[in-house]
C-alpha cells in the first residue's frame, strides 16, 4: 500500500503569495506626510508605509479608520486598488493636520 501524500494547505499557500505580491501595493504620486522628527517629512507610496505612518498618528477620526481599513485589507490580500488606498489616505493625512505638500 502506498502512502498518501499530503497536499499543501491551499489557504496558507494563497496568504503566501498574497503577501509576496500584493504586499506592497505601489501608489503615484507619493503622499507626503509629516514625521516624528521636527522638520522631517515622509513620502508614502505603498499601502504598507502608509500603514507604518497611520500607526504613529494620534489624531484618529473617521478618516483615519478607513485608511487603516483599507491598508489592512491590502496588505492581507484582499483586491483593492492602489489609488483608493491613496485617496483615503491622503483624506486621513488631511484630517489629522499631517499631509504636507509634494513640494
């Protein structure tokens, strides 16, 4: 009798690639956002910096969970376009005073 082989688990496979290839999901322009460091600024053109940023914010309105929202959702695999994630992201740079100009 042979032995069965075992299959990959599908769902571990997919959240693999997902992370791989739709990790970073690249916006244009850039956003740029103000940092911690006094006169320091911030040019975020990937769902994953984006997320990195809105993690360090203390201002956290309505705005700003919906960029989180989507940033989440992208990075966990989920089809999401890039200049959506832009828009709400420029909208939560906005509320909470941190969007600065491309400048």
């Amino acid at each position: 009798m042979k032995p069965l082989r075992r299959r990959p688990r599908r769902r571990a496979y997919i959240s693999r690639l997902s992370r791989r290839y739709h990790g970073n999901l690249w916006f244009v322009p850039p956003v740029f956002v103000k940092t911690e460091t006094d006169g320091a600024r911030h040019g975020c053109n990937n769902a994953r910096a984006a997320l990195e940023q809105l993690k360090t914010w203390t201002r956290r309105g309505p705005h700003w969970h919906k960029a989180w929202t989507l940033c989440l959702s992208a990075l966990e695999g989920d089809p999401i376009d890039p200049h959506v994630i832009r828009k709400a992201f420029v909208a939560a740079a906005k509320e909470a005073e941190m969007c600065l100009s491309p400048e």
